[in-house]
C-alpha cells in the first residue's frame, strides 16, 4: 500500500526528553479560563489569539493533536489525526502558529470521518511547503475501507465515506502501513491492539464484507471490528510511558496494556485522547475506572468522544490525576 515497515526488525521504543501535545481540533472551547496547573502536567490554555481579535478558534466533533517532542537533541513534530473538515483544521492550525513545514510525519489514529476527515484538504494547502518524503502512518489497509452509519429499523443505512487514497498519493503522501508496532522520531505506534481485558468494540459504524458466492458478492454489512485501529506513545525519560487514545473503540484499558507490553514499561506517565464511553452504561464506566486505577497513571487527560459520565467518575475516584482539557490547550511532559 505504500511505504513498507519492517515487522521482523526488534523493537525498541524511542525515548524523548520533553513532549508538548497541543490540542488542535476538538469540540470545545472555553475562552475564559483561570491558570491551571498539576504536579506533573505543563498546562497552557488558549485564550485570546493575540494579534488576531477578530478571529477566534473553532470547535468541531473531531480530534487533531499536534505532538512535538525533544529527541536526540532535535525538536520534532507530527500530527496525529485531522479532525472533521479542512475548513476547522486549517484555520485552527494557522491561529494557534503550527508550521506544517515543521511536521515531520502524519498519523492517523482509524478510519472514521472524524479524524481523518481535514487530512486531504490539509494536503492540499500545505503540501508544496511541507518536507518531501512526508509519510501518513495508519494501523492497516482496512483504514481506507468504506464506513456506513445505521439508522433506525427499517432504515437504510447511510454511507459515511473512506479516506480518499488517490488525493493523497497524487500530492505524494506515502501511506505507511503499521501493522506492528513502528518507531518514529520521538514518538511510536502501538500496531494492532491486543483485545484482552473485560472491553467491548464501542462505535456502531459498519463495513462490506465481500464473499465468494456469486450470490453474496454485493456484500454484507457487519460491526466495524477496528482491526486498523492503533495508539500513539511516547517514553519520557524520567516519568515513564504516555498513551494517546484517539477514540479508543478497541478499549482504552486494551490500548494501554498494548502500549505497555510493546514498550516493555511498567510505568505509566499519562493516558490522553478520546475513550468512547459517552454511551456507556454505569457499570461498564465504574470497571473502566477500576482498571484504568490499578494502572496507576499520574494524569488522565480526557478528550473527544470520552463523555461526562466518564469523567465525572474519574474526578470521584482519582481527583488529583484528571486534567481538564479546552481545545488550543498545550500539555507539557517532561523537562
């Protein structure tokens, strides 16, 4: 599909000296927010975007992160998922002074339309000021199979679209397949998410599945399993492993353990992203909370698609771990 990564390679994750993860696309914005601090988190939140009065960041349901990070002496930077439509992504990208010429990778966290849905028209603009070999790392080749959205019985359901690989490859942007788990310039990927805790697959999209029958060939659709679906991480040296979960429909408590044995840590520094448990029932969120406490991290940064009783829950049982997130907010590990 494009840039080969080599799985029989031993792994060796990458370690940083510094990580700052600014919140690029999400679905909300508080202008008026007081100083926040935490023991262990650096947090700047946006509030007016200077020079530009006129002007003011925009909200979307979708996430984009833009991740920069100390690494063998050199700053380097990519960009993890691109929110819902190009229109959001560049303007915030342009008010918050992201450098697109600065970004040294893409990564795209799953193939919904909420985060990939700003990438080609992200490409379009910023391409001819943005490095030559620039590569969009994704967890598989399904990433590009077409999503549907169920309606109510007796309803069609509704086709959400695929990620659009002919624009990509035309502006050459080289789809890097990372069925395992790849090392990058600072941070590395977790590859396919091992499914072994209590979890379920959250999210109802659905996918064609194509048979051999003459008859079946027009497909079925069935429950997006998310086998493209895979985390972004990053060892700080000093504090320990941070785990970003862009939707996390696999489970967040699957993607963290996944991180952990790919990395071989025991420690976990900080969980951040999206945990799709905005739907989820009481017990189902208290177990999550239970297992994600056993793990010990020293700060739970909730986003996107995590939802309010979620977060509530973990204020209940972990005050001093949960940071409160605004988009254009920066988060700071390490030195």
């Amino acid at each position: 599909m494009g840039l080969n990564v080599d799985a029989r390679a031993p792994f060796a994750p990458p370690v940083v000296d510094s990580l700052a993860i600014r919140v690029v696309v999400d679905s909300h914005y508080e202008r008026f927010l007081p100083k926040a601090t935490h023991p262990v988190v650096g947090i700047e939140h946006v509030g007016e975007i200077r020079g530009r009065q006129m002007s003011t960041l925009a909200g979307e349901w979708g996430l984009s992160l833009h991740l920069e990070s100390e690494y063998r002496g050199a700053r380097t930077q990519y960009l993890l998922d691109f929110g819902y439509t190009p229109e959001v992504l560049n303007r915030n990208i342009d008010l918050l002074g992201v450098d697109p010429a600065r970004i040294h990778g893409l990564i795209l966290s799953h193939g919904h339309r909420d985060h990939y849905g700003g990438l080609v028209g992200f490409v379009n603009q910023h391409r001819a000021r943005m490095r030559d070999d620039l590569a969009l790392y994704v967890g598989g080749e399904t990433i590009f199979r077409e999503k549907w959205l169920p309606r109510r019985e007796g309803e069609e359901p509704v086709s959400w679209g695929a990620l659009d690989r002919t624009a990509l490859t035309a502006q050459k942007v080289v789809p890097a397949c990372c069925e395992t788990p790849v090392a990058l310039e600072g941070p590395f990927t977790t590859g396919q998410i091992e499914r072994t805790s209590f979890e379920q697959i959250t999210g109802s999209t659905r996918v064609r599945v194509e048979h051999f029958t003459e008859a079946e060939r027009r497909g079925e659709l069935v429950l997006d399993e998310h086998p493209d679906e895979h985390g972004t991480c990053f060892i700080v040296r000093g504090r320990g492993l941070v785990v970003i979960s862009s939707c996390g429909h696999t489970g967040i408590v699957n993607t963290v353990r996944t991180a952990m044995k790919v990395a071989n840590a025991s420690k976990v520094h900080a969980v951040i992203g999206g945990f799709h448990l905005g739907m989820a029932p009481a017990d189902y969120i208290v177990h999550t909370v239970d297992e994600l406490a056993a793990l010990k991290p020293d700060a739970i940064i909730p986003m996107h698609c995590t939802g309010a009783p979620f977060i509530e829950a973990m204020r209940q049982r972990m005050p001093d771990r949960v940071v409160a997130n605004n988009l254009g907010s920066r988060f700071t590990f390490g030195a």
